[in-house]
C-alpha cells in the first residue's frame, strides 16, 4: 500500500554505499523509518530532497513484516535553512531530534508531538537570538507531558508539616516524598530539589496543562534576582537527571549539548567581535 504523509527527518543513517535509512516523525503514522534506496547515486531524485529539520512530503511503499518502509517520492516543503548558519541552534535542534527519535514507540500517532517539535524548529530558525536553553527545556517539558511521564512536585495533600528547606524527589515515583511516606522505593533514587525549583516547575507544569505555554520560558516570580537567574540552570539540571532515568537517553547527549548551547558573557562578547565585517 502507498501512504503519503507530512514528515520531519529526525536520524539519517547509512544502509550501504548510495541508500540511507531515514527516520521520520508524522502526524499520523508516529515514528516511521524508510529506506531510500540510491539516495547518494549522481543522478538521484532523492538528492537534495531530505536533511535533518527538514519538513517533506513524503511518498512511500508500507511494509508491516519489518517496519522498515521503502520512500518512492520525497519533496522538502519547509527546508529551515537558517538552521545551518546559526551552529548553537542547530546543535539544539539536533539534540531535540534525537531525543523525539529515542523517546517516542514507532508507528503510534504523535499529532501533538508533531506540532510541537515543528514550532520549535520554526522557532529556532526565525530566531537567531533565541533562548537556547529556555528553549529545550520547553520542549522536553512539552515531550514529557505528552508521553504522560511529566513529574509533579506538588506537595502532599495530607501531610500538614511545614515546608522543608530542600525537597526530596523520588525518581522512581516521579513524585515528591513526603516525610510520612515510609514505603521501601521511597528512600531509593531521591535528589534534593530547591523551594524556587519546586515553585518554578509547578508554575510551568500548570501553565501547560491549560494550555497558555508561550514558546518562551516564563519562570514564576522570583524576589531575588541571584535565584532567578538560576531557575534555568537548576529546572535543565534536574529534567536532565530525570530524562536520564525514564526515556532512553545518554547523560553525555545531553550534556554534551548544554555545553555547546551555553554562551557565557565572555563568549558572546566575543560572538560580537566576530561577526563585525
């Protein structure tokens, strides 16, 4: 049977010297893969095609036995070409690929995953100037609440005690111990969370459930502005660590790309003084 969809390439792969195995996220078909037989051949109608951010329409043979697709037409419809001069938002683009590619089961329908990751790409091409970091937090926020894995660290209903300096957060429940809470998991896995985290994260988590999410980060009012500059640190730190133990992704991917995203007053200064003519 042939199907034809709207598609994001997310991972591209070699298959042998002229074909590539293609990963791509629809919104109606979820996570497929295809192989592109003679992708690299001279006189290929696949050259040019496809890339990594690219938005195609794309035509190809379905196959059930494998899962492996065969592409018989490609054509890019949003190519986001600003993305291969800006390499910071390219790096987080990449990362926010792969991640979707590692997280998300193939062939269930992700339409809201699909918009999302689409805007932000958008996003990041039309913004040279973007928020890198409030950017992937985000959308990893947006990714967990989609695949219903986000954390809650709202406190107790019934434990009437006062609030404690640091939380504690049980990995394994996703959740924030209480001090009444004796049960065996409860005392495995636990990270100490700050009250500014604890408040910042719930007031983004609640935003999200209704819907009023802007693409920037909007962290809850914060009277000190020392904490308030570090709520984005401390928010990534602790998705990071989270990420880490309930989808299928390396510490080093992330981290590796928090390092590359991150400009430091002195970085940018010197961002400034090379890109004077």
């Amino acid at each position: 049977m042939i199907t034809q969809t709207e598609a994001i390439a997310l991972q591209i792969r070699p298959w042998s010297k002229t074909s590539h195995i293609v990963t791509w996220l629809t919104p109606d078909h979820g996570r497929i893969t295809t192989s592109i037989k003679g992708a690299c051949r001279p006189k290929s109608p696949f050259l040019g095609q496809y890339d990594l951010f690219y938005t195609c329409h794309l035509l190809f043979y379905t196959r059930e036995h494998d899962g492996v697709h065969i592409a018989k037409e490609c054509e890019p419809h949003h190519r986001r070409d600003l993305l291969r001069e800006n390499w910071r938002a390219a790096a987080l683009a990449s990362y926010l690929v792969e991640l979707t590619a590692r997280a998300l089961p193939p062939r269930e329908q992700h339409a809201d995953i699909y918009k999302h990751l689409s805007q932000t790409l958008d996003y990041l091409a039309a913004h040279s100037d973007a928020p890198l970091l409030e950017c992937m937090i985000r959308y990893e926020l947006h990714l967990l609440y989609f695949l219903g894995v986000l954390p809650d660290l709202s406190p107790c209903e019934t434990c009437h005690t006062p609030p404690p300096e640091w939380f504690s957060f049980s990995l394994a429940t996703g959740r924030l111990r209480c001090q009444h809470d004796h049960s065996p998991h409860a005392a495995e896995n636990l990270i100490s969370l700050h009250p500014t985290i604890q408040e910042a994260f719930t007031h983004l988590r609640n935003k999200l459930i209704s819907g009023r999410y802007p693409l920037h980060l909007e962290p809850s009012p914060i009277k000190k502005k020392e904490e308030k500059s570090k709520l984005p640190l401390g928010l990534s730190r602790f998705l990071g660590i989270f990420i880490t133990c309930h989808l299928d992704v390396p510490a080093a991917v992330r981290r590796v790309t928090l390092e590359m995203i991150e400009t430091t007053p002195t970085q940018k200064f010197a961002l400034q003084e090379i890109q004077q003519p």
